[in-house]
C-alpha cells in the first residue's frame, strides 16, 4: 500500500461551481440584513468598525469619524472600501441612518465607488486625536448651528448625532437634486 505524496502547494484548480457558489456567500455577506431595514434610530450613531451600507448593499466598514472640534460637529467619515481596502473621506451629507452599528448612506454602490475613487484619500498626518473628555465638556450641550452635525453623546468607539425627521430628509434631497 502506497501512502499519497502531498506537495506542500495549495489546490488552485477550482471548478466553475465553486467560484458561483463562492460568490452566491459573497453577495449574501454583502446585502443589507433585512433586520436592519426595519429599525431607525433616534439618533445617528457612527461605530467604529461598523458596516457601512449604500442603497443596493455594503460597500465598506467606518473605520473614523472626523470632528471639528471648535464647532463640536461632525464634518467627515473615514470609511475602509470593501473592493480596494483603501480609506477614504466621505461627506457627510451622504448618510441617511443608523440601525444598531450599521450606517446606511443615500448612495448606490456605482455612486459610492465614483466618490471613493475621485475623492480625497484618508491620510493620518493631517488629522489629530481628540480629547475626548475636553472635547465632551466643552460640547455638552451641542451646537446650535448644524443640528444634524452636532455631537450629542460619543465615546472611544462612537459618536452621536441627532436623527433628522423623515421630511427633513425629503427637503435635502429635493435641494440637492439638478434643476430643470
């Protein structure tokens, strides 16, 4: 009886089943959970390491959040792409919600990969560290100017802002939108 001969070489060859079947988990770890359509927060909360959904899917995971800490305002996100791992600086006029630790946008993934290519890469040399407890004393109250942006609550791994109203978001996009 002869004992096999293993080469120390991983199997490469892989049969068109696999690859389909290995994309079918792809796309199912990427769609949205039907559980987190279902619940609006009260307020937007941005976790770290939280997954970030665009309308047809994920499309990366919130890797910072970008304070001004004069204004005690949220201005930017840091955000890890899925497709190129690269950090990218995403407004935040693009957020719609929160369920739980997920951050759905108002953005497909053609308009979330055209902003991420286009936009500005995330680099660490021009962005400091906040102190949290002077920044959370100075702040308790929130800013006045930019509801939406202020920061309501935040902690080492999150940042609140109030939700903004159903119709509010409705009168932003129809702002935001070209004219005839």
């Amino acid at each position: 009886m002869t004992a096999p001969v293993l080469s120390g070489q991983t199997r490469q060859v892989k049969t068109n089943r696999e690859r389909a079947k290995k994309q079918r988990e792809q796309e199912l770890l990427d769609a949205i959970p039907p559980e987190l359509l279902l619940i609006r927060d009260n307020a937007v909360r941005y976790e770290r390491n939280g997954p970030v959904y665009a309308t047809d899917g994920k499309v990366g995971v919130l890797q910072r959040v970008v304070v001004d800490e004069s204004l005690g305002e949220v201005s930017e996100l840091v955000v890890q792409t899925l497709d190129s791992n690269r950090l990218v600086l995403i407004p935040l006029e693009l957020v719609d919600r929160s369920a739980g630790s997920a951050l759905f946008l108002s953005v497909n993934h053609v308009q979330f990969a055209d902003r991420a290519a286009n936009g500005q890469a995330f680099e660490t040399s021009r962005f400091a560290k906040v102190d949290l407890k002077g920044f959370l004393k100075k702040h308790q109250h929130g800013s006045r100017s930019a509801a939406r942006r202020s920061v309501a609550n935040a902690g080492e791994d999150f940042v609140e802002t109030p939700a903004t109203s159903p119709l509010d978001r409705l009168q932003r996009r129809y702002e935001s939108s070209p004219a005839d």
